[in-house]
C-alpha cells in the first residue's frame, strides 16, 4: 500500500537534488515485538530545506502509513510541507491529510503562499472533510485549504496519486518563486514557530499511541522526540 506515492515522493526529492542521509539504525528500521509490524524512515537534505523526514509503517491489514514533513530552510517563511496518509485494511478506510502548514493564520501569508492549495481544494470536493478534525486544533499549523478526506478507499473518485502529484507541484512552485517572501517573519521568528509546531505536533500526535503498541513506549518516545519532532525538546 502506498508504494507508488512513497516512490513519487521520492522521485520528486531527487529531481530536486535531496540527497539521502544516514539515519541512526533504530529509526530507519524497527520490527515490532510480535513480528507483525515494521516502521521505516529516511531523512534527506533538500535545497531550500533544513530538514524532510518520510516515513512508512507497514504493519498489514490493520494499518498502513505514509507520512511526510518538510521544513524549508529558517530564511523562508514558506509553509511547512506536511503529509499524513493511512489506511486501515480492514474497514478499508482511508485518512488522507495533505496540507501546507502555515507558519501564521495571516490573510497575507495566505494571499502569498495558498494560490495552488485553494484551486486544489476547490477540485477535489472529496478532500474537505476539515470537520472531521478533532484531534488537533484545526486553525493552528493547518490551512484553511488542507485536503482532507476520511473514508471508504473505493469512495474516493481522484485517485490519490494525481492528488499528490498536483499537491507536490504547487508546494515546488512555492520554492521556485524567489519573490515569494513574506516580510513580517525573520530568521528567528521562523525558528521559533518551528519549533512550536515540533512542540505542539509532538504533544497531539495520534501515532504515540500507535507506536506505542507495536514498538513500546521507550521507543515511541524517542522516535518522536528524536526523529518526528527533534526541535520539541531543545532548548
Ligand atoms: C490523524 N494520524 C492521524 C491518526 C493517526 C495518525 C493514527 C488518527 C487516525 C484515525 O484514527 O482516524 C498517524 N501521524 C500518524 C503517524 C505519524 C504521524 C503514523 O505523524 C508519523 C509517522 N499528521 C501529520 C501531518 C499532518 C497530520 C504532517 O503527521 C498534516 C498534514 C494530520 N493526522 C492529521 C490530521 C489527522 C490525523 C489532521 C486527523 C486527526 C484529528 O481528528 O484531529
């Protein structure tokens, strides 16, 4: 599940000259105590980024994940590229959340950064289910054009690889537009909401729990804390 997505994500990290980084052996790879789940991870430097993660979890008919973040590099005030896909096999339901995640809910930085999303968004009729959103709070760190479709996998009518294909080449063409800059933010500001979106995702993150039950806390915690969302616990 999620092979052809995990490749386009990857292929467009390559075309745009990522290189892969070594990773510690723990996050790369970990098999779950019963043997019936495995967790892998790859981390790459990208021009223009300080840090893109992928992950992918494959622990069979129960779930399936593939989640990616990137964070453009403190000079750019651009949003945080995040994507979260999982489906559970046996009600074959898909949750698909694809979204650029604003550093401020500012009319500005939309007007600037969320052209691409917004025509996305009205498209896709399927991907607006923003009501479904009760674990985080759904005006921080997300759009008001987040693509969001919580379902039946038959149900959805675009297949999932156009939607990521043209979610992908907006947020590039973001990237590509040196004129893009948003003003109000410095370097610094931009470090502090990076780190409060690291704090904050760690905090509300639903996949501890999920960790937690196939890999135990121990590692869950470190995985978090270490890998998904290292700026959460620096000071
Ligand atoms: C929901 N994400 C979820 C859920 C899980 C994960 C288990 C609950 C799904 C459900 O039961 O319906 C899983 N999240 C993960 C995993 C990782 C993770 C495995 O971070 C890490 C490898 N989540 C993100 C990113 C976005 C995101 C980048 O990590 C933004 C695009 C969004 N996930 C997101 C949203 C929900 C969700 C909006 C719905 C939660 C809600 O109701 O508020």
């Amino acid at each position: 599940m999620f092979e052809d997505l995990f490749n386009l994500i990857n292929s467009n990290i390559l075309s745009h000259g990522g290189k892969e980084l070594e990773l510690e052996e723990n996050l790369s790879e970990n098999f779950s105590y019963k043997g019936n789940a495995v967790i892998r991870s790859w981390l790459w430097d990208v021009p223009g980024f300080r840090r893109w993660r992928v992950t992918r979890m494959d622990a069979g008919n129960k779930i399936q994940v593939l989640n990616s973040v990137a964070y453009p590099d403190y000079i750019n005030s651009h949003p945080i590229l995040g994507i979260d896909l999982l489906w559970f096999g046996v009600k074959n339901k898909l949750v698909a959340v694809l979204d650029f995640q604003p550093l401020v809910q500012d009319e500005k930085y939309f007007l600037q950064y969320y052209q691409g999303l917004k025509l996305l968004h009205e498209n896709y009729s399927d991907f607006n289910t923003k009501k479904t959103m009760n674990i985080y709070d759904a005006n921080r760190y997300f759009s008001p054009w987040v693509l969001l479709y919580s379902g039946d996998f038959n149900k959805l009518k675009i297949p999932l690889n156009i939607v990521l294909e043209k979610f992908l080449f907006n947020y590039w063409k973001i990237h590509a537009n040196k004129l893009y800059k948003y003003k109000k933010l410095s370097d610094f500001d931009v470090k502090e909401l990076h780190r409060n979106y690291d704090i904050y995702s760690c905090e509300r993150d639903p996949a501890h729990g999920l960790f937690k039950s196939y890999f135990g806390e121990e590692w869950a915690d470190n995985f978090l804390q270490n890998f998904l969302f290292p700026l959460s616990n620096r000071i």
